[in-house]
C-alpha cells in the first residue's frame, strides 16, 4: 500500500489484510517500535523522520526481514509504509523473490496535497509540523512518483482514489485488489 504522507495507508493496509486474512505490516510501525526501543537504530530513525527525511534502505529492509520471513510463512502480507524510494523497491522485491514470495500488487492511494497538509495537521503527531509535512510531500512527489513508475511499468500498480470517507475508501481498495 503506497501514497503520500497522510493518505491512510496504514488504515487501509489494516482493512485490506482484515478482508484478505493474511498480516498487516506497518512500516511506520516498525520505525516506531525501533525508536522506543532507543537502540542506536532508533535513534538514527527518529533524528532521520524528525527532519521529514526517508530512512535508509539499509535499516528499513533491517526491520522488515524478521517480520516478511513470518508473514510469508502465514500465508501472506499487506505492507505498508514501503517502499518510498526507487532503491527500496528494487531491493525489496529482489529480496522477496529470493523468498520466493514476490510483490503480486501494488495499491497507491490517490491523495492531493490539500487534503495530505490538513489531514497531517489535524493527526498531531510530533513529526507533522508545517515545514516537515511539507518537506515530506515534495520527497513523496519525488521519489513515490519514481516507485509508482516502476511498479506500473512491471504491471503491478493499482491507483485507488483515497479521498472519502474510510469505508468508501475502503471499499474502493477490495475492489480493486479483487479486479486485479
């Protein structure tokens, strides 16, 4: 499930792998959990989200590969949250298709920025200040637009209109999953 900052990903990421009963993996999540932890990986993760930056390849595939071994193993994912960068998704799927469980579809969430900038306002976490969510959406335009690209070219993309309520949004989602 991809989209731009705020666009609900993670809301209907969970509803999809409800629908589909296999797991929901939540990127932000993870990140979260890692700076709770206060490892120095967290901590390089929260200075890094602080400034609205994308975290490292590296670190991202670092948290998600204990969690993908299990959720392949259990029949199936949902993931949300990555990739955000082109050399994410190359990674990424290089390193599933060694898993042998490869990316089947892809869902983007179609956001305008207006709605991003007062939906990341009103959710008040410490990281959505006005600078950031801005930054945040011109990093999104730049490298989500690549990921979008090479996900379509591979005819894996789904673009879901994420504006509405969430259970229209929603709604959109498994039919599109379904159709694909």
């Amino acid at each position: 499930m991809l989209g731009p900052p705020g666009s609900g990903k993670s809301t209907h990421a969970r509803l999809l792998a409800e629908h589909l009963t296999v797991i929901h993996l939540s990127v932000g999540a993870a990140l979260r959990d890692e700076v709770a932890k206060q490892s120095p990986l967290g901590e390089r993760i929260e200075a890094t989200v602080a400034a609205g930056e994308l975290v490292d390849t590296a670190d991202v595939l670092a948290i998600l590969e204990t969690r993908l071994v299990g959720a392949t193993g259990s029949g199936g994912w949902v993931l949300d949250g990555a990739p955000r960068t082109l050399t994410q998704a190359e990674a990424l799927d290089d390193w599933l298709d060694d898993l042998e469980a490869p990316v089947e579809c892809v869902i983007a969430l179609d956001v305008p920025d207006s709605e991003v900038r007062s939906r990341l306002l009103q959710r008040g976490r410490a990281d959505d200040k006005p600078d950031v969510i801005a930054h945040r959406i011109q990093v999104w335009q730049h490298d989500g637009g690549a990921v979008l690209t090479w996900y379509e070219t591979k005819r894996r993309l789904v673009r879901v209109d994420g504006v509405g309520d969430v259970a229209d949004v929603a709604r959109r989602v498994i039919a599109a999953v379904e159709r694909f």
